[in-house]
C-alpha cells in the first residue's frame, strides 16, 4: 500500500474519532458561529506555574514579544501594499504569477490546480503534526502571559470547525474582567504572545 493510502487511512480514523469523541461529549460543547468549542481544564497547572516562576524573563520577553508583533504587522502590511501594487498596475506579472497569493494549507492542497508540482507534498500527517505543535505553543505562551500579568485563566479547549471537524485548533479562554484590569502594554504582551512563541517555534 502507498504512503497515500496510509495518509488517508490516518486521516478517515481521525475524522472517526473526532465525530465519536464530540457525539460523547456533546453537552459539554458550545456553539460558536462556525465552531464548535471543547472546554477543558488541560494545562492549566503547568501554565500556572511557568507564569508565576519566572516572572522576570517574561516580563523581559514583553517587550520583545510586543516589538515582534508591532514589526511582524509592518511587514505584512508593506506585503499585502505590494501585493495590491501588482495585482493592479501589472497586469502583464499578474497573467504569469501560477500561485495564488493566498493559498489553504489544508491536506493536499499542493494537488490543487495551478500549484501541483510548484511546493512539497502536504499530505494529512503533516498537517496533524503542524497543527499540533503550532497551537500548542501558541496557546501555552497566551497562558503563561496572562498568568505573568494575574489574568485568571477560565478554561482551555479544543475548537472544530462544525462542518468538518478535522479542521481543528485550541484556545486559552482569559477572565475577561482580569483582562480589562491589566495595563494597556500587558495586554498588548498576552496578545503577542502567541505570535512571537510561533515565531520562535519556527527559528
């Protein structure tokens, strides 16, 4: 069997657990527009600790995570400027340009067509293993932020999207109230938060 036939196996299985663990634990869940929120109390200790133990780094690590976010919306802003710059006054790079500038990474987007052959195989393991490792870290560096700060910590979860729950992410759910006490530049550092652990996650 291929490597194909294995990735989409993994993916059928996974598509089956999801449905069977969500029908399970239906009365704990709550709608939210597209998505479909599991609460759980996952983490919460760990996060806890790391944000009170060492409060000195991560009050250092704001100003760096602040500055990254701050440079990060520059670039995408210059980005999306350039973009629009050349989607409307070069028409002639436009008809040549094969990609489209946005593109979904979801499992074997790269069969789509126009894009196959120009990027690596995207296959349903790549995808879980992503997912897992990018929202975890990032939720985590949300968590140990507001810890840093004594935002109180409500619940963390998993989020499906409703139609098609293999399409999935996580969430650190912040005690509004606590948020709304803290200092402008606090809350700007546990927005960053995630963002500059992602960036970090990819040097």
């Amino acid at each position: 069997m291929s490597f194909i036939m294995y990735d989409l196996t993994l993916l059928v299985i996974f598509l089956i657990f999801i449905i069977t663990f969500l029908y399970k634990k239906r009365r704990n869940l709550k709608k939210e527009g597209w998505l479909v929120l599991y609460r759980t109390k996952w983490g919460i200790k760990l996060i806890n600790y790391v944000g009170k133990k060492y409060k000195k780094t991560l009050t250092a690590l704001s100003y760096v995570s602040v500055t990254t976010g701050y440079l990060l919306m520059a670039v995408m802003l210059y980005l999306v400027y350039n973009l629009v710059k050349v989607y409307l006054f070069r028409p002639d790079i436009v008809t040549q340009i094969k990609v489209p500038p946005i593109l979904p990474l979801v499992p074997y987007f790269t069969e789509l067509p126009g894009v196959k052959g120009l990027f690596p195989d995207f296959y349903f393991i790549h995808f879980i293993i992503a997912i897992i490792i990018v929202a975890t870290v990032h939720e985590f560096a949300h968590g140990i932020f507001m810890r840093r700060y004594n935002i109180k910590i409500k619940s963390t979860g998993f989020a499906f999207l409703k139609y098609f729950p293999v399409f999935l992410g996580a969430f650190v759910e912040q005690n509004e109230k606590d948020m709304v006490k803290t200092k402008n530049f606090e809350q700007r550092a546990v927005l960053s938060a995630g963002t500059f652990a992602n960036v970090l996650t990819t040097i």
